[in-house]
C-alpha cells in the first residue's frame, strides 16, 4: 500500500470513514477533517493512532512536518520521504 496523506485518503475511501478513524483514535470527526485540510496538525500519539488507524496508508510523516524529531528512526525506513522529497 503506498501511504497519502489523509485527505487523498479520505477522498479514496467510503463515506464515514473520517468518522470511523475519528471514533478508533479518540478525537471528533471535525478533527479528523482538520488534520485533512492541513488546518490543524495532530499531536504526535494521534499521528500515530491515525497511521494505524488507516493500516499504514497515511503514515506520521504526512500529518506532521517535525517527525524527523519526533521519531527520527524513522529517517532510516527505505519508504521515509527525504528531505529533497518533502521540499519539491
């Protein structure tokens, strides 16, 4: 599965969904939105949540700009976005 970010996610998925993660990772549906327009960012726990919550399809760094330090053994992962990447 190729992680996109929650709001290529939402669009691709059924309706309720945004619902559905919202009841998983403990925040209301208009959070979840929120975090979708890039309105809000999520706390680093719920990143996390919300990548589990999609199995992986939205992954931490696409909800959150500073995840190299939050959780920089991620930075060694051969899908982790580069920093060339995250720029273009």
């Amino acid at each position: 599965m190729t992680a996109m970010n929650l709001h290529a996610y939402l669009q691709s998925t059924d309706r309720g969904e945004a619902s559905r993660i919202a009841r998983e990772v403990g925040v209301s549906p208009t959070m979840i939105s929120q975090y979708a327009a890039g309105a809000k960012m999520p706390a680093p726990h719920t990143a996390a949540s919300i990548e589990r919550a999609t199995g992986g399809a939205v992954m931490r760094w696409d909800l959150r700009d500073d995840w190299r330090e939050i959780w920089p053994e991620l930075a060694s992962r051969p899908d982790a976005p580069t920093e060339h990447n995250e720029a273009a």
